[in-house]
C-alpha cells in the first residue's frame, strides 16, 4: 500500500533540510515534485535551469508539466514525502503547487507546512548561491508567501480530505522541526 505525505514550504525556509534530516534511517523514499518537473520541461526545451520554471514556461505548458511529474511519482510505490511548494510565485501572482488534478493523482493521507521567521527567510535566499531567488524579494514577501502557503495548503487539505499540519523550523532547530515532521509520518 502506499502512503504520500506532501512537504511543503516557502523557498528559503528550509524545508528540504528538514525533510532530509527527518528521513534519516526511513524507508521512505522522497520525490523532489521541482526536480521531476525540471527534468520534463528540460526534455521539452522549455528551460535550461530549475529556476526558470517560474518565469519562462507558460501556464499552459506548467499545468500539463505539473500533471505529467504527479503521473511519475504516483507511480513510485511504498512510502513517498513529496517535497514541494503549496504556491509558486510568477510574475502574474502565486500559482498553485498542487492543483486539483495533481493532488487527485497523489491522493496524500497529510499535508506539512514548514515554516520559519520572515527574516530568516529572507536571509537565506540571500545567502543562497546555488539558485536565483532575488525575484522572491525580502521580509514583506516572505510574510505574504507563507500566509498564501497556508491558505493553499488548507485548501488542498479539504479537496484531499487530508490533514494538514504547520511545523516552525527555528534558526539553529533543524532536528527539533525535524522529530515534529516525523510524527506526522508515525
């Protein structure tokens, strides 16, 4: 039988940290929801970097893309936490990271916000030279990102008729955060 669990968060609270850290001698198996899409818009010659996938893909081609990355790892089998983000941020406003169709592919039994303070967010994105993130912008964006995070996690937890469960990862707290997150999968 298999189980999804869906983690998400805001880019820059650290939430594949703490899924890393959580799976720690798991038999989990993790799927980067991100990755999968890369690598099929990369195949389509839509994008040559995974942070073009917010700007240079049009919507049509993203929903289809979405789609197409839900097929793959609900095909995975056994015990999968899909990391991803409850919205991506375009230029025409926050998308939805799970729509209907792809949370009806995945059919997750939990839902896991991870959370941080704004500035720490902020931060990190700033500090952050392995991705292109200055469009995320500072504090104020970084508090209105998490506040839409949670609204659409809430949403997608009605349309899945799953829980959804919200976990602050402190600055300096990875394995604190981390135990609450594997509670969720207990």
């Amino acid at each position: 039988m298999m189980s999804v669990y869906i983690v998400t968060g805001t880019p820059g609270v650290g939430k594949t940290t703490v899924l890393n850290e959580a799976m720690k001698g798991s038999d989990f198996k993790i799927a980067i929801f991100g990755d999968v899409m890369f690598d099929i818009a990369r195949k389509m010659g839509l994008v040559k970097d995974k942070d073009e996938m917010r700007s240079k893909i049009a919507l049509a081609d993203y929903r289809s893309i979405q789609e197409k990355a839900a097929e793959i790892i609900s095909k995975i089998g056994g015990n999968i936490v899909v990391d991803t983000h409850a919205s991506v941020k375009r230029s025409d406003g926050y998308y939805p990271g799970l729509p209907e169709s792809v949370l009806r592919k995945l059919k997750p039994k939990s839902i896991v916000v991870i959370e941080a303070k704004p500035a720490d967010i902020a931060l990190r994105r700033k500090d952050d030279s392995t991705r292109q993130r200055a469009d995320l912008g500072g504090v104020e964006q970084a508090i209105e990102h998490q506040n839409i995070n949670r609204a659409f996690a809430t949403a997608y937890a009605a349309m899945a008729g799953c829980s959804v469960k919200i976990i602050v990862n402190e600055q300096g707290k990875v394995k604190e955060a981390a135990a609450k997150l594997r509670e969720v999968f207990e």
